[in-house]
C-alpha cells in the first residue's frame, strides 16, 4: 500500500513540521484501513472566506466549514484503476485553516490535535464512511478516535 499526498498551504499557515504531519496523519490512516495498491489524496488549506465560497458552490451552504471532502468514487471498493501503474484518486480534503485554531481553542487541545482530527475525518469521508444518522456517526466517530489515538494525537 502506498498513498501519495499532495499538500498545498493557500493561506501560508503550517509549519514544514505540519505539513509533514499532514502526510504521516493521513500514510498511517491509510495503512490502519489495510488499503491495498496505491492511492492520491489531495489537502488545500484555505482562508475561512474560500471555504464558504466552496461550501456554497458545491453544497449550497452559505457558510465556512472547518472540512469538504470530495470524494472521486463513493468509496475504496469504488475506486477503478484507470491507467495501469497510475494511483487511483481518492479525491480532495480542504481545510480552513482559521477553524483549526479556532477549534483547537475550544476543544482546548493542540493545533496539532485539531489538524490531525480535521484530516482523519475528511479521509474517512473519501472511504464512504458518512455521519448522515446516528449508526453512521458512531462507526465514523470511533474510527476516527482509534486513529488518531493509536498515531498519538489524543485529546
């Protein structure tokens, strides 16, 4: 299993450490998801104004967000190899940048914490896992603790 991640920081915010976390964050999701072959995800970190704009544009919410994911297929088991030896997409995770902090404030926990939690659940969402009903959110909701506790990111 090999995840290729491409990280681009729009607003200038993270740190190279963060960036680098953003890409062990999301290797070790991968590999606790026993993904097999190899896999792309794109991470944008945006002001709280682009966010709401995206928000808007795609889910007709006129409002910021802490995290979109847009998921290329409905989940792994949908995801086709299209070209041979090419990664398969799994799609995009936007983050706002200003909610991290914001968040990490008020859960009273690290930057750190909050960015690793912020891009668990937009991986999630990329494999089909949703919180749409309680179930859903229950099973969502503990692979994401279970995640980010066995990375070391508790709260």
């Amino acid at each position: 299993m090999a995840i290729l991640v491409e990280v681009s920081d729009e607003t200038s915010t993270l740190t190279a450490k963060q960036m680098e976390q953003v890409e062990s964050v999301l290797k070790h999701a991968a590999a606790l998801e026993q993904l097999e072959g190899e896999y792309e995800v794109s991470v944008s970190f945006v002001d709280e104004d682009e966010i709401r704009q995206i928000n808007h544009g795609h889910r007709g919410i006129d409002r910021g967000t802490d995290v979109l994911s847009f998921a290329l297929n409905e989940g792994v088991e949908e995801v086709a190899q299209s070209i041979e030896g090419m990664p398969n997409l799994l799609g995009d995770i936007i983050i706002s940048t200003e909610r991290i902090t914001q968040q990490a404030k008020e859960y009273e926990h690290s930057f750190e914490r909050e960015l690793g939690f912020l891009i668990v659940h937009g991986f999630l969402h990329l494999l089909g896992y949703d919180h749409m009903d309680s179930e859903e959110e229950k099973v969502m909701f503990k692979r994401q603790e279970e995640i980010l506790t066995s990375y070391g990111l508790v709260r």
